[in-house]
C-alpha cells in the first residue's frame, strides 16, 4: 500500500490516511477533478457546507436513486430521515428523536450485552466469528428492543446486510433483487409486530406521520445502523488489541474517535450558488464533506465529527454507542487472544467508512 491514499474514497481503508487527511484540512477546499468533486476538509468548510440549505442530501430533482424509482425499495427511501429535506424533514426529525429518547441506554447496553454473549457462547471466538458479531449486532439488537422474537433476529440482521449490499454504489442487478426482496419483508414483519414497549413509543411519535412513513423509517433506522455500527465494534475491539481501554468512557471514545475515525465523509449536492467558508459552489456540484480530515483541524474545536453535525447529524449516536459498550464488555468476558486477532486485522473497501475485519485471512 502507497504512503499517500489514491484519492479521497480510497483513504477509509487506506492503513494511514491521517497525514492525508491533515494536509487537505490545512488547504481547507480542494477540487478532485478526477473525481468531480469538490473536497470540504477543514473544520469551517465541512461545518458551513453541513449547516447551508443550499446543500442538499440529494440531488435536486432525484429524491431516490433513479435505478429504484417506483420499486418499493424506492418508495421506502424516499421515506427516509436520512434522504428527506425541508419541508418534510424536521417533524420526521422530532419524530424518530423522540422515539430515540424514549429507550433508556442502560436497556440498549444489557440487550447488546446479552446478545453478543450469546453469539460468542455458540463456538470459538475466532476473528470470522467476530466479523459475524459485528453484522449481526447493532440490527439485531435494536430488532430485540423493537420486540422481534428471538429465532428472527438473526434473519433481520441478514435482511438488512442484503439491503445494506442492494444499495452500494457496485451492487448488481442479483443484489439489487434480492435487497427488494429483503426490504418487502422487512417492512411485511414489520406491520406484523405487536405494538408494546418501544415500538409503542414509536408509534406514538409517529402518530400525524402515518404508517408507512413508521415503518420505513424503521427499516431505515435498522439499515444506518449497519455498517456504521460494524465500523464502531470493530474499531473498539482493533483498539483493545492494541491495549485494555475504558470502552464505558465517552470522552475516550470522543477522543479514539477523533485520532482513528469510523465515519470518514458524507456528501452534498447544491442546489443554488452559495459561498461557504470562502469557497463559491454552483447548482449542480458536489461536495465530499471529508468529517474525518475536518476533526483533526487543529483550528477546529478538537472533537470526533464521526456523527456528523447540524440538521442531518446522527440521531442514533447515543444508541450506537450504547450497542459497542455492550459489545466489548461481552467480549471481554469471552477472554478472545487480542495478540492474534491484531495480527489479522484488514479493512473493507468502502468508500466512507474505516469497518475493520479480523477474520479475511482465515481458512473458513
Ligand atoms: C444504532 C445505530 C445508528 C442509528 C439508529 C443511526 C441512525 C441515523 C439516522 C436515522 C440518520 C439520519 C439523520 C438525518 O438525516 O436527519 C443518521 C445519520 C448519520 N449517522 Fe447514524 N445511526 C447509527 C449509527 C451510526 C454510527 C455508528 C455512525 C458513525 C460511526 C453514524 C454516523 C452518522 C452520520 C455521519 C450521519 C449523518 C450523515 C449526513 O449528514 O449526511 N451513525 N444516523
């Protein structure tokens, strides 16, 4: 591997982007040609272009993907928080905030807790084994919380890797098929599921939204919670290879978060000519919001930009954590041989986010 990654999508799975990144902090904006992009690297550029309305989510005039437009894996994320903007996105916001709120993280902890210590209890630790946890975990155990019997849950969590691999930019038309398959069940058992406990909570702050925007942002509360949540467990346990930390801490995730991102970037398309921190950006262009190179500005406040910030920042940064608490605490009962794991540690190629894997090089 080079010393310098190949460009900013290659510079999540790069061994150490870090000096890269730096350096584009430094410049504040830059323009990949190559990539037709434009790069927002420091601590005020990605700030201002997170806070403009003339930055959208999605491009103007194409609200979901056109590839999905009229399947119902279109129609779900056209539903979404993650792809909606004004006027529809702040009572959707409000909404899935409040059923957040409403799920003490004690109870998120000791479920995830509960969870991984069964999934280790069932054969070795080896580091496959920990690369399936961590698939499994963050939808599995917010599918326990939903009420999702016990035998489902692991087939939710599988739902959602196939929705997670239909909607990747390389995904083809099989996994395209197979991720509308899985989105029509989900959202099926979905409907199916008795409405106590935290899905009664949900319902509730749903109430003026109606139900299929409830069940689609449900689905899409399990679907960010993928990758993400795979990308935030393995982090804590390629860092406990290394050392024993206070994975119980938050300003020592804060702090790992920050030095050693999981998050790397998000993206923006304007809609209407703006200046933002000294850079003029056109209709039509696009920004990568580099949120792992703008956290170690050293003229930004100092803080992990992991969750994003402003009007579309993580809702689930709580939860998230709450799942890699639980996670860490299961696996340092399971006693695996950190030594070894660390040896073994790669990364997926993934454009934006740093998700590490422990098990590529073993036999099965
Ligand atoms: C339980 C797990 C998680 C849940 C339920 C969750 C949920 C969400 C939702 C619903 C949004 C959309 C918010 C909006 O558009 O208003 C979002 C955005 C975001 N999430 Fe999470 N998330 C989870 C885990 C994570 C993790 C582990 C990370 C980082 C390591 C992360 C990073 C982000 C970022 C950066 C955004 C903003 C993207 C942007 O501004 O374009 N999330 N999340």
């Amino acid at each position: 591997m080079s010393a310098w990654p190949e460009h900013a999508l290659a510079a999540a799975s790069h061994a150490d982007p870090y000096p890269y990144y730096r350096e584009l902090a430094r410049q504040g904006w830059t323009r990949d040609e190559g990539l037709g992009l434009w790069l927002a690297a420091s601590h005020a550029a990605a700030s201002a272009v997170l806070a403009s309305p003339a930055c959208l989510v999605r491009p103007p005039g194409e609200p979901v993907p056109a590839i999905w437009a009229g399947s119902r894996m279109g129609d779900t994320l056209g539903r979404w928080l993650r792809m909606s903007e004004s006027p529809w996105h702040p009572p959707l916001r409000a909404a899935v905030v409040a059923a957040f709120a409403a799920m003490p993280l004690s109870a998120v902890q000791t479920c995830a807790r509960q969870l991984a210590a069964a999934f280790l209890a069932e054969g070795a630790v080896t580091g496959k084994r920990l690369d399936a946890l961590t698939d499994y975990l963050p939808a599995a155990t917010l599918a326990a919380l939903l009420g999702w019997p016990e035998p489902a849950r692991g087939q939710v969590a599988a739902q959602v890797a196939a929705l997670a691999r239909a909607l990747a930019a390389d995904a083809d038309a099989a996994a395209r098929t197979r991720g509308e398959a899985a989105c029509r069940d989900l959202l099926a058992q979905l409907a199916c599921l008795p409405a106590s406990g935290w899905l009664a909570a949900w319902r509730q702050a749903f109430a003026e939204l109606g139900e299929a925007s409830l069940h689609a942002n449900l689905a899409g509360m399990l679907f960010q919670s993928f990758d993400a949540g795979a990308g935030l467990i393995s982090a804590g346990m390629a860092w406990r290879c290394r050392q024993p930390w206070d994975g119980n801490d938050d300003k020592e995730w804060n702090r790992r978060l920050r030095a050693d991102p999981v998050l790397h970037h998000t993206r923006r398309f304007v809609a209407e000519e703006v200046e933002l921190a000294g850079q003029r950006l056109l209709p039509g262009d696009v920004v990568l919001v580099l949120l792992a190179a703008a956290a170690q500005d050293p003229a930004g406040p100092g803080e992990a930009m992991d969750f994003g910030r402003g009007r579309h920042g993580c809702p689930g940064e709580r939860l998230a954590l709450a799942i890699a608490k639980g996670a860490l605490t299961a696996l340092e009962s399971a006693r695996p041989d950190w030594a070894a794991l660390a040896g073994s540690i790669r990364y997926r190629h993934l454009p934006n986010a740093r998700i590490r894997r422990f098990g590529a090089g073993e036999m099965r």
